[in-house]
C-alpha cells in the first residue's frame, strides 16, 4: 500500500508541475485512490463518496469567515485604502533612514491585517509602492524584494485565510489561531525592517522628508485609522467573545460597507455587484481546490496513509526539533508551487497528529505551517508573490531573486525563532484563555 501512496503523492506533484490546474490534479488522483482502495478490498467503488468529500469539504461554517473577509477586503480596497495605509504609514515612520521602504512594510502589515492574503498585497502595495521606490533611487530588485517579502506578513496577522482553512483542517478554534499569529506576524514585519536599515548603510537610501500641516496631519492620521478599525473589530470581537471568526466577518463587511459608502464615500451603491463578482471569482477557486483536497485527502486516510506516515517519522526520530525541521524544509517546498489552503487540507491532517503525538501544540504548528506556506510564496524559482513583484517591477524574476534573497533569509531566521520558541505563539492564546493543546 506504500508504494501506491506514493505513487499518487508523486503522480499529483508531476501534474502540477505540469500546469494542470490544482483542482484537477487533486480530484484526478484522489479518484485513483478510491480506485486503488476499491481493487485493494475486493469491494465496489464508493462513488458517493466524491459529492460527500465535496460538500464536507467547503460546507463547514468556519469556511464561511473567508469569503466574508475577501469581500471587506474588496470593499476596503476599491476605496483606496491602499494609499491612505501607506500615507498613514508615512506619517508615523517618514522621518526614518529608508523610510519609504520602511513605511512599504508596515503598510502591509496593515494591508494584510484587513486582506489576510500575501498575493494580494504584493499586487495593490506592489502597483503602487514599487514605481515610488524606484523614483526614489531604490535599485528595482530592491524594491521588489521589500513589497514580495513584506506581503508575507498578511497571512499570519490576523484575519488569516490560511489559519480559518487549517483551524477547519484539524479542528481547532480559529481564534486561537488567530490569537497565536499575532506576536509572529509583527516579529516577521519587525526583522525585514532591521533588514533594511542595515541595507540602507550600503545602499544609502534616501530619508522621504515630507512637511505637513497640522490639519492635514489630523487628515491623514483619520484616513488611516478608520479603515484600521476593521481588523481591530476583528480581533477584538474574537478577543472578547463576542463574536465568531464567520461573525466577525460579516461584521466587517458591514463596516467597510459603511466607512466606503458614507465617511471616505469612495463607493457607490451600484459598485456593490461588481464587488460581489471579484470576491466571487477570488473565493470560488480557492474554494473549489479545498473541495477537491478534500476528495484527495479522504482517498490517501482511507488508504492509511496517516498511520504510514505517523510510523515512518516516529522510526526516523522521535525528537520534536528534528521533526519540526523536516516539516518546515517539506512546506517551503511546497509552498513554492501549490495554493497554502490546498497544502493545508493534504498536509494537516497527516501531519498535525504525529505534531500532537510528539508534544507540539497544535496551535503552535498551525503557525508554523502558515508561515512556512507563506514564505513558499516568496522562495526561489516558482514563488507566487516572487513573479507578482517582478512582472511589476518590469525586471526578470532572477533579478528579482537577487532582491528577495536578504528578505527571505531573514524570513527563515524568523521561522526558525517561531519555530524552536513556541510562546512566541502560544503566550496571546493562552492569556485570553484558549486551549492551545
């Protein structure tokens, strides 16, 4: 039965490298792993099985939260956001060494608290940021480097898209998710801006020295603020109890609505459809792809493929620290080419049980596993965010791999202390009174 496993674990990799789309590879090999169970047993092909795997798949309530929070991100963004954050970010770090890219980072620390998605990031703070810098006298690979390297900071603070998929994954509370990618988030925004003050020493960057009047200091401070009240209703409601992750989703639709029709008023009533539409075309195929990891990941459980999986590692060692650096090398590699949310549904099921046999919280290894998908979105050659930054920066993606490699060493140096150091996740969860087991 090994040698079938992984035989379809390899057959999936090679059709995505390939180009076949995800959801195909996924649901092809997950019906040749009915088909190998049903020859294996002698019994008939368990056809119900798919519909079931799908509706499961994408029918949890929790799911729900990610289509809420890619609306009110689509809201908050076609309402400029993007340039009030970066203005606000300015505002509060401007007089800086390097303070453009500086402000480049924590703008999308703020961009990713509101979106939770690193493509997304790289894309709007990209478009924008990235001529800016160049304009400035930042070297484009350089520029190119900070927006894909501090795109990554999304996914982990929350709301994180890839924290609700994983918390569905292994059954976990999404706030404590949540909860537990806070300190790591601001840690990673933290390090890639020690980065690049020590790389301004050798590049000089130039100190973006705006003047602004008292009131237009009030102006940009508001600008930035109100759309910031989104992911504190966020947390805060989590936080507090008042509300469910799928809750405070919605809430937060309902308040982007608001901000962009009536206070900013950069929304009309007849842009909603529109909206609708992009979240839709967002949603439905990140959706689709866990609907079809679902399919892939009850045919490779049927076929045992967890208990494989939990003796082979436990027979290779049965030291967490070895454990968790082999799963942190597995991720990065597979955050390169596959959709984190479509990793996550394989991966955590297999995976988070020997985490849990060995002792490590499953909170801490859901971060973990966040964060190194997250990085996979910037690592060499096949990095989404990597080619995202490139294409706008008009320059190779090689070029843009000599920009990203100082960004992405610091990344790893940050996993390595989220990942050897578990209160750096588990000390927020469990002071508001989440199990973390």
């Amino acid at each position: 039965m090994g040698e079938v496993i992984a035989l379809l674990v390899i057959l999936t990799f090679i059709f995505i490298i390939a180009g076949i789309p995800i959801y195909i590879s996924l649901m092809f090999t997950g019906l040749l792993s009915l088909v190998a169970l049903a020859s294996s047993t002698a019994t008939p092909l368990a056809t119900l099985v798919i519909p079931q795997s799908i509706f499961n798949g994408i029918g949890s309530l929790p799911l729900l939260a990610i289509p809420f929070f890619m609306l009110a991100g689509e809201i908050m963004n076609r309402g400029k956001i993007t340039e009030k954050l970066i203005r606000f970010a300015m505002l509060l770090i401007g007089r800086l060494p390097a303070s453009l890219g500086l402000s480049s980072i924590v703008a999308s620390m703020f961009f990713g608290g509101i979106t939770g998605s690193a493509q997304a990031s790289t894309s709007c703070m990209g478009g924008i940021l990235i001529p800016a810098m160049k304009e400035e006298g930042y070297p484009t690979k350089e520029a190119v480097g900070i927006i894909a390297a501090a795109s990554t900071c999304g996914p982990i603070i929350p709301p994180s898209i890839i924290m609700v998929v994983f918390a569905t994954a292994v059954g976990c509370s999404v706030g404590a998710m949540f909860m537990g990618g806070l300190i790591p988030g601001i840690l990673v925004g933290l390090i890639l801006m020690i980065v690049l003050l020590v790389r301004n020493h050798m590049y000089h960057f130039p100190k973006h020295d705006e003047r602004l009047s008292r009131n237009e200091v009030v102006k940009v401070a508001l600008d930035g603020i109100i759309p910031l009240g989104m992911p504190v209703i966020i947390v805060g409601g989590i936080m507090g109890g008042v509300c469910t992750p799928t809750e405070a989703g919605a809430i937060a639709v309902v308040y982007s609505l608001l901000v962009s029709l009536f206070v900013s008023r950069t929304l009309r009533l007849r842009d909603i459809w529109s909206l609708l539409l992009a979240t839709v075309n967002s949603a439905a195929p990140l959706l689709l792809i866990i609907a079809c990891a679902r399919i892939f990941s009850y045919g490779l459980t049927a076929l045992q493929m967890p208990v494989i999986v939990n003796d082979l590692i436990l027979s290779l060692t049965s030291n967490k620290y070895v454990f968790l650096m082999l799963v942190n090398i597995l991720l990065l590699i597979m955050g390169m080419f596959m959709d984190g949310g479509a990793s996550v549904i394989i991966l955590a099921p297999i995976l988070a049980p020997v985490a849990a046999a060995l002792g490590i919280s499953t909170i801490h290894f859901g971060v973990i596993m966040a964060l190194n998908l997250t990085i996979g979105n910037i690592t060499p050659p096949l990095g989404y965010c990597l080619f995202i930054g490139s294409r706008i920066g008009d320059i190779t993606v090689e070029e843009g791999i000599k920009g990203i490699i100082p960004y992405l060493i610091a990344e790893i140096a940050a996993l390595l202390l989220i990942t050897y150091i578990p209160s750096l996740v588990t000390y927020v969860p469990v002071m508001l009174g989440y199990s973390v087991v």
